[in-house]
C-alpha cells in the first residue's frame, strides 16, 4: 500500500533554503523564507533569549510532561501584550493553550471552528500558502477574495463584498499585522469597519499574528485583533513567537479562544486540549519556557523589546532605500516604502523569479514575495539592478 503513495511536491518555500544553500556564488542574497537578518545577514539567537535560556538550564528541575495546554505561565504572561495591558483577559472571556508555533496555532484554531460547527473558511488572497494547505488537510471548505489591489492598497471592496456574501457562522482568517505575502496592511480606519462588519454578520473572526513588533510597535500591531475583539462575542487566535522572539525552530506558538460568557470556557478549551491530545500530545517545552522567563524579568523584557525595536527599525530602513528606488526595469518598487513586516510583493513573473535565481543569485518565492530582512545596505543596489536587468 505505502509504495502506491504518489510523490508529492517539496514545499516550495523551504525548498528554496537548500537551493540557496547549495549556491556556491559568494554574492548570492536569500530573499525567501521569512526569517529576520541582521546587516550583516545573520540570524543570530535573542541575547534576551540567550540570557533566559541560561536561566532556564540553571532553574529548571524536572523535564516532566506538562499536559496538551503546555507552559500556562507562558501562556499567560503573553495576554497583556496581545489582548491589551489594561484587560489582557477581556473580563475573563479569553483562555489559552501553548501551542507548535503559529502553524500548530493555526491548524488548532481551524480544528476547533471545525468542531463548533463552522462549514466555509473565507480568506483574502494571495496568503501564507500554509493557510490553504491546513484548511485543505483538515478537509474544510476556504472562500478567497483579493487582499490587495494593483495600485498596492487593501481591497477593502472586495473583503465588504466577501463578507456580504458569507454566511452567518462562517469562519474570516484576518492576518493582524505585516500581511504574508504582501506586507500591505489594513489600516486603523480599515480595521474599524471589519470590526462592525465581522460583527454584525456573526461570522468567527481567526485573527492570525505572527509578526507583532515587526511592522508599527507592539501595540501599533495589536490594534486589528483587539479591535475585532471588543466588537464580537467570540473569536480564535494563533499567536507565533517564532519571528518576535526569534525562536523559529523551537516552535513557539500560542491558541487563544474567546467566549461571550466565561462559564463556557472551560468546555469550549476541553475540545482544544482534546485535539492537540490527538495530534502532537503537548507542545515542544524549552522556547515557551525561556519566553516566560523574558517576561517575568523587567530587564530582560526591556532587552528584547530593544531588539525588536532595532530589528524594526533596520526592516524600516531597507524599505525606505527601495521605495526611494522607484522604479526598477518595468518593476515600481515604491509601494514598498509604505508596507510592513517581512515581505512584500514584486511584480515579477515566475520567469522573471527564475531568471534572477539563475542569472544574480537572487533567491525569492515563486510568487515573487521577497523577505526585505534579506536585504543590507551592502547588497540592496544589486538587488535592484538585477530587478531592472531582468525586467527591463
Ligand atoms: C514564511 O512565510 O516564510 C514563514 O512564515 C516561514 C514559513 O514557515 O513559511
């Protein structure tokens, strides 16, 4: 039977990390999957992750399992940068789960909407294509509209139209902040109407934050999901870890879920432990318990929120340098001046995403996303000349 098992493809995106491994041009520059570099095109450890994991080899005494919920101090100490410092438990109508990054985050939040009865999934598109791959493993119906229009701005008509078209009790995943693909992100006002919008058609809003910190701020970040929040009676969230503190492959991510009564809480979370029971058991331990010991410490709170704070910053930078840059061949660079996060979007076709992998070592997504934090000082006016050469 196992040798009728046809070859699938290998992840395109991850695929493109051995391709560019195997590269042997000194001057080839990795603008694919979405992990932050430094100037100096590093990705090195947290030194406030370094300092807590140290910390954590001192205090930590028993590697006994935790249960399906993982670390709840974690979990727990993440609620008031997500859900607001002022009420980080929305009156104790929120509840969470540590989770296997944001993908276990993500793949729980559609399980549970599964369960509770929702049929359609809608999404803007394009989207981490992760997202569809879930809904699709887990056999779940997905509605798309277009996120972005040409001209590089949220297609607000095309989510009103995708919402007037849902059905109540039908799913929206909203990313919160730093839009994967596109870096093109709704904005407060934006925010504002998808709120009432989501609300007033009863559909459950999956709010997806993977980047907080990368785009505006902390709370800059958070201003979408907490807005959707305060307007409907109950909501998912997959949180990651995984760019915000630098934990990639540790595999740090947390599931919330809010009710409009707490006294439900307890049976609605009992469904979430089930699944993750059935699926990975509990999550992975060390990169949840090094977050929790960061949040306990002012000190090591304020280190990392520093170097979040430069990490943004340098992203700002590389983006400035090439919405300055204007146009590159037939490609306008300029929107990517004004957009956030890791990624953004270029025009160019699969050919053009070819020709400049063979011809300039410039490794990007099929799609044309590249991942800015790919980008120096250094080595950003060769990326452009090679997007003039291969699109002019
Ligand atoms: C990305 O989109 O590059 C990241 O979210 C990494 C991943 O797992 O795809």
């Amino acid at each position: 039977m196992l040798t009728n098992l046809a070859q699938q493809p290998a992840d395109a995106l991850l695929a493109l990390i051995k391709l560019h491994n195997a590269d042997p041009r000194a001057n080839k520059i990795d603008l694919g999957v979405g992990v932050y570099r430094t100037e100096e095109g590093a990705t090195p450890v947290f030194a406030a992750i370094k300092a807590a994991e140290a910390k954590l080899v001192q205090q930590q005494d028993s590697k006994a399992y935790l249960g399906p919920e993982g670390d709840m101090g974690f979990v727990t100490a993440l609620m008031p940068y997500v859900f607001g410092a002022a009420n980080p438990t929305m009156d104790g109508r929120i509840e969470g789960m540590q989770a296997p990054g944001g993908t276990g985050a993500l793949r729980l939040a559609f399980a549970v909407a599964k369960r509770a009865g929702v049929k359609r999934y809608w999404m803007g598109t394009p989207s981490w294509p992760n997202h569809a791959q879930i809904l699709a493993d887990l056999g779940l119906e997905l509605k798309t509209f277009n996120h972005a229009t040409k001209a590089g701005t949220v297609d607000m008509p095309a989510l009103r139209a995708a919402i007037a078209e849902a059905g109540e009790g039908d799913a929206i995943l909203l990313h919160g902040c730093c839009h994967n693909p596109t870096g093109i992100d709704y904005t407060p006002a934006d925010w504002d109407e998808i709120a009432a919008l989501v609300a007033a058609k009863k559909l459950l809003p999956i709010l997806d934050l993977a980047y907080q910190g990368l785009g505006k701020g902390m709370e800059e970040d958070a201003y979408g999901l907490r807005r959707v929040l305060a307007a409907v009676p109950e909501a998912l969230v997959a949180y990651s870890c995984d760019k915000n503190f630098g934990l990639y492959r540790d595999r740090v991510g947390a599931f919330y879920l809010m009710l409009a009564d707490p006294a439900g809480l307890g049976a609605a979370m009992s469904n979430a432990h089930a699944l993750a029971r059935a699926s990975w058991s509990q999550p992975p331990d060390h990169g949840a318990a090094a977050v929790r010991l960061i949040l306990a410490d002012a000190g090591l709170t304020a280190q990392w929120l520093a170097e979040l704070d430069t990490m943004r910053e340098r992203m700002r930078q590389v983006r400035a340098k090439l919405g300055a840059a204007g146009k590159a061949g037939t490609a306008d660079l300029s929107p990517m001046g004004s957009q956030n996060g890791l990624f953004s979007i270029t025009p160019l076709t699969p050919e053009q995403v070819l020709a400049i992998r063979e011809k300039h070592g410039i490794y990007m997504a099929g799609s044309g996303r590249i991942n800015v934090a790919g980008l120096t000082m250094a080595n950003i006016d060769q990326f452009i000349a090679a997007v003039a050469d291969v699109t002019g």
